[in-house]
C-alpha cells in the first residue's frame, strides 16, 4: 500500500474483474477507506447485508462464505478445493464510503450492483457492496509485517518510494524491497510518539498516527 511521508494519505488501486455467467463485477481493492484503531459498531450494522439464512448460495459472498482462486472468482463452498478465501465482513455500499474492513484483512472484493436472472433474495437485484477477504492459507497480506493488505497497522514495515510517498514491504525481506521502517505505536497525535520516532505514518480510526523507526 502507498502512503506518503509524514502525512501519508491512503491509495487505493483496483483490478477489475469479470464474474462470468452471475452478471456481477467484482474488483480486487489494494486498499479501502477506515483501518486500524476500530470502526462505530452501529454503523457497521446498519451497513452489512443480511446473513445467510440457508448457507453457500444464500446470499452472494455473504460472511464466512468463500471465493474461488484466479482472475475470475466465483463464490464456491469452503469446502471446495478451489475454495481461496473466506468473508470476514460485507458492506453495502462503496468501500470508500463505508466501514472499515478488519486490520488483518487480504484484500478487498468490490462488487458492483447487477440485476440477474436470479439472486438470493428473488427480486433480480443483486447491491453493490463489498467484501473483506482473509486466505483460507498463508501468506496473509494483512498480518502485521505481511507487507500488503487494505490497511497500514502496527508491525508494517515501509520503504521510499519516491516522490515524498513509501510503500508496504514485508518486513522479514522476503519482498522486492527490503524494509527501511517499522511502525512501532499507534497514537492519537504526534507528541505522544517515543523520541525514536522517524517517520510519521498516517494511520485510519481513532488512532491516526503512525509511528515509525528506522530498521
């Protein structure tokens, strides 16, 4: 995920993909609006779609459901062999405009509205919303230090990327780039961050500032 130094604003980059034979569109989302530091429970609630009544199929991704592998992804069982990854939460709505996926979280699915022959609810209608992923297996992205995911948390490393703006790297060296910074402590406001402190990384939720040191 980009950020910017000091001040780093979140980017959001987005594949798009077909969903063959449902009508839908589904996008991979490198990243979504809120984050790290928690999300207004009551505004989740009234943003998710309703649960699945009857299991896979219900409702399309609905929470714990899962998704195929490759460039096409289909909602199959969890028990599938091609079953990839699993719902941890589900929207209404635009990703930027709504809650926050969880901290841990792969990567975000984005599914436009469609009218189908045939949906979970009957009407033809399927709503645009969006779905919080989590790998059914390693590696997982979003874990602090995975060097990926829709959020920066504490435990991300970072490196320069040029222009005033750094990038996730994980924080083992496993990636392209070796990291130059951690994030060490979530904070309400810069003075609060330890006198090690050498970068300030824009974070998401009621914690929103970074801090970061040099590794």
């Amino acid at each position: 995920m980009r950020r910017t130094l000091g001040t780093i604003a979140t980017s959001v980059r987005q594949a798009a993909l077909a969903l063959a034979g449902a009508g839908l569109l589904i996008m991979g989302l490198a990243g979504c609006q809120g984050g790290f530091g928690g999300e207004d429970p009551g505004k989740a609630a009234d943003n998710r779609l309703p649960a699945a009544s009857s299991g896979y199929g219900a409702v399309f991704l609905d929470v714990r459901e899962c998704s195929s592998y490759g460039k096409t992804p289909r909602e199959v069982s969890c028990a599938s062999e091609r079953a990839a990854a699993r719902v941890t939460a589900r929207y209404n709505g635009q990703a930027g405009s709504g809650p926050s996926c969880p901290a841990t979280t792969d990567f975000v699915l984005h599914i436009s509205q469609s009218r189908p022959t045939s949906d979970e609810t009957g009407d033809g209608v399927v709503p645009r919303g969006y779905a919080c992923m989590r790998n059914l297996t390693a590696p997982h992205p979003g874990d602090p230090g995975g060097g990926g995911g829709p959020h920066t948390v504490v435990g991300d490393c970072v490196y320069g990327a040029g222009g005033g703006q750094v990038k996730e790297t994980p924080c083992d060296g496993s990636g392209d780039r070796a990291p130059e910074f951690r994030v060490e402590r979530a904070v309400t406001g810069r003075t609060l961050c330890p006198s090690t402190t050498r970068l300030y990384v824009q974070l998401d939720g009621g914690r929103p500032v970074g801090c970061a040191r040099p590794v």
